[in-house]
C-alpha cells in the first residue's frame, strides 16, 4: 500500500523495549516484502510467533488441481451460477483457470475457514454477493458486496461468511499486488488523475486478540501444503505499524474515465500483479460525441488472455451470447472478439450503461480447471455467428455489449 497506518499499542521507536502489563516483553515481527529492501510492517505479538510445536503435510486431490489447455481454441464462456453452493473461501475453492502467474477460482462460500496463510503470493478476493467477516493478524473488518479484499503474502487470516452466504472469485497471485505505478507519485501518493485516492480503501482499525493455546494454521507454500500448530493463537498482536496490511477497495468507488469516443481497456485498470492486470468496468457515461461508436470495437489480445467476470447490472444487452450476472467470458490471444451483431446499431446514441465486471488480462496463456469445464456454456464460442445468422433472417434485437 502506498500510504502509513498504525493500529493499536506501539513503542516509541522500532526495535525498543516494549512491556507487557505484566512486566514481560512483546514478540515484535517483521514482516517485510522483497528481502525487507521493499514494502514492510512490524506487529507486536503476545506469544512468540515462532512457536511451533507441530508440522503435518497435507494432501490435496490431484483431480482439484488438473487443469488443461485451452484446445481446440475459442472463446469460451462459464456460469458460474451453475457451480455447487458450499464450502469455505480457502478449502471450498473451485479451479476456473490457472496458469504460472496467477490462480482464479470460485466459492459460494456457507462456512468460515480455518486460519489460512498464503506464502506463495498476494490475494485478490472479490466478493460478488453477501457479506462476510474478515479476521487477521492485522485486525478484523467487514466486507461486502463489490469489495476487493487485497491480502499480502503470509498474512494468517480467516474468512467468516454472513448468514446467507458469500460468493466469492479468488485471485491468487504468484508474487505481490499492487495499484498500477502510473497512478502513483515517485514517491507514493496516489496521484490526481487516479481512478480512486486512498480515501476509498479500508483496513483494520484496531487489533484483534483470542486467547486461545496449541492453534492451527494450514499453510499454502511452494511445495504444496502445510499444517502448522502454534502453542498460542496467531491472533495476539496488540498493535502494528507499516505499509503492509489487508485492505479493501469497493468497485461502486472506481472513477471511470469518459472520453468522446472509445477509450481502451487500460483506462479500468484497478491493480497489477506479475504478468496480470486486473480492470474494473463500472457504469459510467457513454463515449458523448454524436457519431460515436458506444461499443468496443473488435478486438485480439496478441500478447494476452481476457477473462472477464459479469458481476452486476442488465446484460439482456447481450441476448444471444448467453451471457448474465455470474458469467465469465474467456477471450484467449489467437481469437478476434468484439460486440454481438447488433450491438454497434444498438449503441448508437445510447447515454449510459449499468453493467458492471471485473476482468483480468494475463500475460501467459490460462489453462481451464475442473470448475470451468464443469460450469461451460459450450454454445458461447460460436455465438458471433449464430447471432449474425438470426439477423440476416430478420432478428435485430441485439444490444449494445458494452462490456464485450
């Protein structure tokens, strides 16, 4: 994160004597990105966070992990509206698509999770309906619909899903997340022209301390996964300061940028991460000159794979496609995609649109999981063409697809 917090008790200075009311010592940790020569932030704990008093390797179903090419090519389309309910946001995921960057998954989550740690990378959670409790080492928070809750490497965390459910998307990435640097001073600040300003993100406000003995906490890391046990819960530090810490950014606080006419993908570009971006398409005023074309043109990602996720407003604009809130679009390098027929005709003076999407382009190509071959819409791919068939026989219904 690009700005200081400080929650909690804190010494005076870094590295200095810190009492208990007891008379004993806080544990200070460092936790410290890029061999401590980037982004770090120091907490202080109750118990030694080094206790360890247990390790178990955990197997994990190969057949949750297989995944396969994208081939024959198209482009393809899911429901994820189709994929079972249940489970939690850390055991309960359901593999959409993976690649050696970045892992995107899906939960309709109806169970908190044990205290999980990612030691792989950073995590994007977007929650797409439903509220839930987020609790860490930092702090606790409540997030809700269109939040985007970024969590840093190693952060131990729980997920805890309101009474009627949580649906969630997971991004996973291989190496750290971060806004992109172009909104961003030299040294910092987000800067004018930034589609949000630190005002739009929230992060825990106060410590949050159990007491509890010998803890768990399943550990993802390069090798696969680990249980750890603890002699005392991770969730002791009374306070912490830094520029490394969970937060939240809602999609509804996304500024989008209107030009005349067409402006391209980058202009949503929410955060990056190693070989992936992730872009926010939030309703906005149309492309205002009057002969505009209000859709995006045609289009070939030659350097990446789009996959978008429909999360909000009326798609009916892309009768034909199969496409609705809680579908994914998946546009893979070496494919031309763009509007349905019909839509360019349909855009024409058109003000405003209210779809809403997250998209993620990444710069390896992205094989399909077990949940995305479960949940294809397999007619999606030759849509384009059925759609212009309907029209030269009669039916020009179709609408603008402003997220196409």
């Amino acid at each position: 994160m690009p700005h200081y917090r400080a929650v909690g008790e804190l010494p005076r200075k870094r590295h200095q004597v810190f009492h208990k009311p007891d008379g004993g010592l806080y544990n200070e940790e460092l936790m410290g990105e890029e061999g401590f020569s980037s982004d770090g932030s120091l907490l202080y704990h109750v118990n030694l966070p080094t206790a360890i008093v247990k390790s178990e390797a955990v197997d994990r179903s190969a057949e949750l992990d297989a995944a396969v090419p994208n081939r024959p090519l198209l482009p393809r389309g899911y429901r994820t509206q189709d994929l079972p309910v249940g489970g939690d946001v850390v055991a309960g995921r359901r593999l959409l698509f993976v690649n050696e960057d970045i892992r995107i998954s899906f939960v309709a989550a109806d169970r908190r999770s044990e205290l999980y740690r990612n030691a792989t990378g950073d995590e994007i959670l977007y929650v797409q309906t439903g509220s839930a409790r987020f609790e860490s080492v930092y702090g606790a928070m409540d997030v809700g619909e269109g939040d985007y809750l970024v969590i840093p490497a190693s952060t131990t965390y729980r997920f805890v899903p309101g009474d009627d459910g949580t649906r969630v998307m997971t991004f996973e990435s291989r190496g750290h997340v971060r806004p992109p640097k172009r909104y961003l001073s030299q040294y910092g600040q987000m800067l004018e022209h930034a589609p949000y300003s630190e005002r739009d993100f929230r992060a825990p406000t106060e410590p949050l301390c159990v007491e509890e003995g010998e803890t768990p906490v399943l550990v993802r890391h390069r090798a696969g996964l680990t249980r750890l046990t603890y002699a005392g819960h991770p969730f002791d530090v009374v306070g912490w300061d830094g520029y490394l810490y969970p937060y939240a950014f809602n999609i509804n606080d996304f500024e989008p940028v209107v030009k005349r006419f067409h402006a391209p993908p980058p202009v949503h570009q929410t955060f990056e991460g190693p070989n992936f971006v992730l872009c926010s398409f939030c309703p906005r005023t149309l492309d205002f000159d009057e002969t505009a074309v209000r859709v995006p043109y045609n289009h070939a990602n030659v350097d990446s794979d789009e996959m978008m996720f429909y999360v909000g407003g009326d798609y009916s604009a892309r009768r034909g496609s199969g496409i609705d809130v809680g579908s994914i679009s998946l546009h893979p390098s070496g494919v031309t995609h763009g509007p349905q027929p019909g839509s360019v005709e349909g855009s024409i003076g058109r003000p405003s649109t209210d779809e809403m999407a997250v998209m993620v382009d990444t710069f390896r190509p992205l094989d399909l999981g077990p949940a995305a071959r479960a949940c294809e819409d397999t007619s999606y791919g030759t849509s384009w063409a059925r759609n212009q068939q309907a029209r030269q026989l009669g039916d020009s219904e179709s609408g603008p697809g402003l997220t196409a």
